[in-house]
C-alpha cells in the first residue's frame, strides 16, 4: 500500500516547513538551502517543482540526492531514518529531519554534512 504523503504536494507541505523555521529564527533562504542540498535542484528547479506542484514521489524522482544525505540519522516520527525500508519513504524522512535540524538551530554547516 502506498502511503498517503507520496500523493501530496510538496508545494502543500512547503509553507509548514516555512512556518516551522521562521517560528524558531530562521529563514526561506535558510530552508532553501537545505532542500537543494538535498534535492540536487538548484533555487529555479525548487521554485518549478513547487509551482508545477509535484508530489513528493515525482520530486524526488527528479532529484538527484546529495551524496552525502547517508550521512543523516536519528529520529523523525519515532523511526530511525537510517533504518526506513522504502527508498522514496527515507528521502521524505531525510528532509523532515534536516528541516527539524534547521528549526532547532543547528549550524547550517553540521546540517548540510560538512563539518
């Protein structure tokens, strides 16, 4: 059975992830640097997949994830995001976790995997 979030929109999710980050300091710069860290998609192609309002199943189909995104673990939603099974189920994981990281005012260089 698929889950529901592979169906929704990342342009529907976006303004939470937005809200959660301002709410704790942080900017849209800040949280689109994150997403294209990830995603492989420059600032124009993250700006596309909102508009053209992708699921995440077609954005990260398109994307071509960070080598580096491995490098992410701990806990989003009681889960261990290292362990997820479902290769597309793991990407979301990963980029609810950075945009946790993000809120809770870890330096953008330990989320981003490089130092």
């Amino acid at each position: 059975m698929e889950h529901r979030i592979f169906g929704t929109t990342v342009a529907s999710v976006y303004p939470l992830y937005l809200n959660k980050v301002e709410r704790k300091g942080r900017s849209k710069d800040e949280l689109d640097e994150v997403i294209t860290w990830l995603t492989g998609f420059d600032e124009n192609g993250l700006q596309q997949q909102l508009a053209e309002e992708s699921t995440f199943a077609e954005f990260f189909a398109d994307a071509h994830l960070n080598p580096n995104a491995s490098l992410i673990t701990g806990v989003v939603c009681g889960v261990k995001v290292q362990e997820i099974d479902d290769p597309l189920m793991q990407k979301i994981r990963y980029l609810d976790k950075l945009v946790d990281e993000l809120a809770r005012g870890k330096a953008m260089e330990k989320i981003l995997r490089t130092a």
